[in-house]
C-alpha cells in the first residue's frame, strides 16, 4: 500500500514538473535576501509605498509588521514564506515552532519581554484553565507533535 | 554509553515517573554529529551558524515530593549554508540535544536530542519557484506537520500558484516503546496540495488537500477501534476590499471514513474548522481586526497521535469571536484593547478583555510594556471523563475559572550590556478549583542581564522567582550562551 501510494505520489509529480514546467510564470522571484534593514519591526509600505509585491499579488502593506501581524503571521508565512526567508532566517521562526521543542518558547527567549512568546510564567496552572475553555488553542502545536510530556499526565 | 532501561514505578502523572537513564546517549551523537559533519562538508559561498548553549538551574520544588533542585544543559545548533554549487541552492539545519547534569527533570528521560528540521532548497530563479527535500515543516488544508520528504510550489501563468509535498510524518520519539503506543495514530505516509488563484491588488483563493495515512486502523500493528484516519480539504480566501479592509479565511473539511461505531449527536458536521479574519485601519492611527473561529471537535482532532488528550470523541464545537483595536496614540506609544467570546458547548462560555500598552524611548534604549486582562468563565459544569469516551449527559460540578492577569515588562540597552525585566501575576476567583492547591494567586519575575562581547558573542543570565500552585516557591536560573559565526552578514535578531 505505502508503495503503490509513493509509486503514484512520484507520477503525479513528475507528471506535475513536466506540466508546470510550460505554465510557469516568467516573472523573476522575489529576492532571495533584502538588503539590510534598521532594527525593530520593519514597516515595508514605508519604502514599497504603493508597490505590488511580486507574486504575492498584494501590496507590500501587507507585510507591515505592525503589532497585530505579530499575532496573524500565519496566513503570509504559510503563502508567501519566500517573502520571510529574504530577512528571516528558518531558525527565528524555530524558536517557537519547534516539532519536538525542549525548553518552551518563554524560557528560551527569556531576556526578550518584547517578544510574543507562548507559555510564560507558572503555564503548568494556567494550562488546566486554557484547555479548558478552548484545548482547540494546544492542539495547533500539541495535537500532533511535541507532545511528549503532556503524554506524560494524559494518558488516559 | 548505552542508554540504561527505563524504571517506572510511580503512577502517571507523578514527577518521580522519570525515566533513569544515563544521560550520554545516542540522543547527542545522532543530532550533532552529522550537523557537524555536514558543516564541515559542505562547500558553500556563505556559511551561518548558530549556537545557543543554555544552563538550566531549577528549583521547582513538590510539597511533599520531590526536592526540586535540577540543572539542564541545552545546546541548540543550527547552520544555514547557501550557494552550495549553485546560487540557488541552500542547506538548512536545526539541531537540539539535552542532557540533565543532575537528577532527572524530564518525564522522557535524562537526555535527548533531534533534528528539528534539515533540508536543502533550490530556488528557481523565475516564478518562486522552489524545491526542498529532507525533514521540514508544512502546513496544507489545517494540517501542521513535520515531515520527511520533498515539497515545492511555483507560481503559474495567469496569476496561479501550486505547491505539494509528500513523505513520511516525522516520529517524535519521547517515551519508551511500551509507553509510545498512542503514536500507532502516526501514520506511514502523508501529503497534501494546494492550488490558488491570485487577482493582483484584490486577493486569492485557495484549494488544498492533505492525506494521512495510508492503513485503515484495523491493519495497525496495535489494532485501534478508532480510526483517526485524516483526509481533508480546504478552501482559503484573501480579499482586499477598496478602503484597506483585508479579509482573510479558510473553511477545512474532514473527508476521511470512520466506522469507529462513536454515536456523538450533534457532532456529525464535516466541517472541521472556520477561521475568517477582517481588518484594517482608520487614518493612520487606529487598526481594527474582527476574528470568528469555529472548530468541530471530532473533525479537528481526527489524526491527533494524542487521543487521550485531544479527543476526538467529543461531543459539540468550539466557537469564539476575537475583536482588536490597536491605537498608535503617540509615536512611540501603542495601546492594544482585545475582547475574546469564546463557547465551548461541554463547557461553557469565556469572555477575555483586557489592554496592553508598548511605549519606547530611542534616545534612551528603553522599550516598555503594561498589560491587564480579565477572564470572566462560566463555572465549568463537564461531563463525566471516562477517557475515550463521555457518557452523555452525565455531568458533574466542577469550579470557576475565572482570573485576572497583569504583566509588565521593560528592556534597556546600554552597549554592551542589555539588561531586562519582566513580570507577570494571575489572580484567581476560586482557589478551590483542584489545579490551584487552595491557592488564590501566582506570579514570576524574570531578570535578564546580558552582555555582547562581541558582534557574534553574546552571554546572558536569567533569574527567575515566583509563586505557583504546581510548586509553591520556585526559582529558575539560566545562562545563556549565544555564539554565530559564518562568512554571511549578520542580522540582529533575525
């Protein structure tokens, strides 16, 4: 079964490459690194005024990192992640999203406040009341991976 | 050495359930060894790599116990090498191991280690097109996998795009074999797809498709009379409406067939999720942002390798709606109030607001933050838990848990030193709620002095105190030793 699966998931993309290759877009991608940027959050609407982003298909205000893209980067990093990788690194987005993480994203970014970092102090209380109300919030980054140590306690 | 067989001999959940293990084990060879080697091997225009070494000094102590003192050595270690032959071709990697220097603090052992992802990319030169092979992360159709396989995407003539992957869902090894026997939910192959459409300066739309799983539950090596089979579909959208409101969303589908034989009335919709967002702004200053959330519990959770958690058995749906409003009330002073509805239908309802303010000072280095919320919860009234299962409409009383969260933070920068503060108090309305310990409050403050030696050295310490119904006293301590280096330019916190 797992064969006849990989055998069929390697003819569609093979069959997909050879396909695409003749339906691709000519426009160049976007670059691979931005030049380099002043610390803080960049405003990228500041220099890119009313400029398209090139492939993304929205202007680059979309990108703004303004305090409520902090709390809704999903939807752009999973769309457009080739727009993060010009300035971020795949380990900045690590140091959360880790698949099997060993100190929580708070103790490890401990010396920055300023940071939205999940399960800050005494979260051994506090997740008895969050799951509660909504265990829908832990399954994100528990309900498949990481998960080792709630296994612990909720084993049955 | 060789790792030493696992003792259990306090019931679940106890601290003292450790796993007595030496703690020079394959964990660190197999995660360092080849990031190491690679580094070296590797003939690449730009090299980075970064290292974080951590220290971990608990005193967590359990009245009545255990003693609480430990010490953790952590070693993060990641290398991002690009123009590997080609321009275009890049090398990322991310490794961890631990090991416990003490007794043990971990209910999965004395030591561990893993990859956290490692994958070479080759970037196309037109069409954002790129391909990447090895273990990385992926998220299609609701799903949020670490996988081992390949995956790429390209944008398409006419204003499509199209990105797939396939390969095996990564296997997190925490316990023993005996204890891991919830991974047989894991399954041997996974992948998924999705196709858009982008209308340029008006938005997308989306498909996408996620499999998991190639053997009914019943061909298991541990037969299972649930099947947490996955197979679902998404539709996605991005509309940006004249006058700057965005709209965002994504409704996820759960296809999978199940003769698992639960009967859960009012549980039969498909619909495994609704996420939908709006946002935007009036004048320069003020930014709005509405959010509705609605999560069929046996849907969302189907493929969970954590049933007993996350059960899929559940009866009912999650709904929640979500309002922000940002105000740049000066030019370095920013105020967040948040409003949060959320409605768990075997639970009740929970009603967040509350208010955060960042205000900076450049000419001074400072940044600071004061936050306070409130958490109004119905008393939670919940069904019988009998593990898999709830018998319907048996419930019981259970407690409030309604509470109140202040926090308040500043940073400082004064080269080469950093230092900051960060403090953060729960009080709660019913400290007879059983996970309070009697109870009524909580707190931790945490300092954090730094200093950079050089550009690509940096040490850290953290001292942490508090109160906690979990540990009564508790006081952390950390060293942190963070040290990159490599032939590419060097980005501060990126």
């Amino acid at each position: 079964m797992i064969r006849r699966s990989a055998f069929a998931l390697v003819v569609v993309i093979a069959l997909g490459v050879l396909t695409a290759c003749g339906l691709l877009a000519p426009e160049a991608s976007f670059t691979a690194r931005h030049q380099e940027l002043p610390a803080g959050r960049p405003i990228c609407s500041t220099c890119h005024e009313k400029e398209q982003h090139n492939g993304a298909g929205k202007a680059y205000a979309a990108f703004d990192h303004t305090p409520t893209f902090s709390a809704n980067h999903k939807v752009p990093a999973l769309q457009d992640g080739a727009t993060c990788a010009a300035c971020h690194a795949p380990s900045f987005c690590s140091d959360c999203h880790t698949g099997k993480g060993i100190i929580s994203p708070a103790v490890k970014l401990g010396n920055r406040p300023d940071r939205m970092s999940p399960h800050k102090a005494g979260y051994l209380t506090m997740h008895r009341i969050d799951g509660k109300i909504d265990p829908t919030g832990c399954f994100k980054c528990h309900g498949r991976a990481n998960n080792g140590s709630c296994r612990a306690c909720h084993r049955s | 050495m060789e790792r030493e067989e696992t003792v259990m001999c306090a019931p679940p959940g106890h601290p003292e359930r450790i796993a007595l293990r030496g703690w020079v084990t394959p964990g660190w060879v197999r995660v360092l060894f080849p990031l190491m080697s690679l580094a070296g091997a590797v003939s690449a225009q730009e090299v980075t790599a970064q290292s974080s070494t951590f220290l971990r000094f608990l005193n967590e102590p359990v009245p009545r116990i255990t003693r609480g003192d430990q010490i953790q050595a952590i070693q993060f270690l990641g290398i991002d090498a690009t123009g590997l032959q080609s321009d275009n071709l890049s090398l990322h990697l991310m490794g961890w191991g631990f090991g416990d220097l003490g007794r043990a603090s971990r209910h999965e052992g004395t030591s561990d280690g893993d990859l956290s992802y490692g994958y070479l990319k080759y970037r196309f030169g037109k069409a954002n097109a790129e391909v990447q092979a090895g273990r990385f992360t992926v998220a299609q159709a609701g799903g949020f996998e670490w996988v081992d396989g390949v995956s790429g995407r390209a944008d398409l003539r006419g204003g499509f795009t199209v990105s797939a992957f396939g390969g095996r869902p990564v296997w997190f090894r925490g316990l023993g074999e005996p204890n891991q026997t919830d991974y047989q939910y894991q399954r041997d192959f996974i992948a998924g797809a999705r196709v858009g459409k982008r209308f340029t300066g008006f938005g997308e739309v989306g498909m996408s498709f996620l499999q998991d799983g190639s053997k009914p539950a019943s061909e298991l090596g541990l037969p299972s009379a649930y099947d947490y089979t996955r197979r679902r579909a998404g539709v996605d959208f991005r509309v940006l409406v004249p006058g700057g409101i965005d709209l965002t969303g994504r409704t996820v589908w759960d296809l999978a067939k199940r003769h698992d034989g639960v009967v859960n009335p009012g549980s039969d919709s498909r619909i495994a999720e609704h996420e939908y967002t709006a946002s935007g702004r009036i004048g320069s200053m003020v930014g709005l942002q509405g959010e509705y959330v609605a999560r069929n519990f046996r849907s969302y959770f189907a493929g969970t390798t954590l049933p007993t958690l996350f059960k899929p058995t559940e009866t009912g749906t999650f709904k929640a709606y979500t309002g922000k409003v940002t105000v740049e009330a000066a030019e370095n002073l920013q105020v967040l109030v948040d409003y949060r509805h959320s409605s768990r239908e075997v639970y009740g309802d929970a009603n967040r607001v509350g208010a955060e303010a960042r205000w900076k000072v450049p000419s001074r280095n400072l940044a600071t933050g004061f936050g306070v919320h409130r958490v109004s919860a119905a008393d939670a009234v919940l069904p019988i838990d009998t593990g898999l299962a709830s018998l319907p409409g048996t419930k019981v009383a259970a407690f409030g848990l309604s509470h109140l969260e202040l926090r308040a933070w500043g940073m400082l920068e004064k080269a080469p030193w950093s230092l900051s503060l960060d403090g953060l108090y729960h009080h709660f309305d019913d400290a007879k709620h059983p996970a309070l310990a009697g109870r009524s409050y909580e707190y931790e403050v945490i300092a954090s002095l730094g200093y950079q030696v050089s550009q690509a050295f940096r040490v850290a310490g953290d001292l942490s105190l508090g109160e906690n119904p979990m540990y009564r006293h508790e006081a952390k301590g950390l060293l942190r030793i963070e040290y990159r280096f490599g032939t590419a330019s060097k980005k501060e916190g990126k």
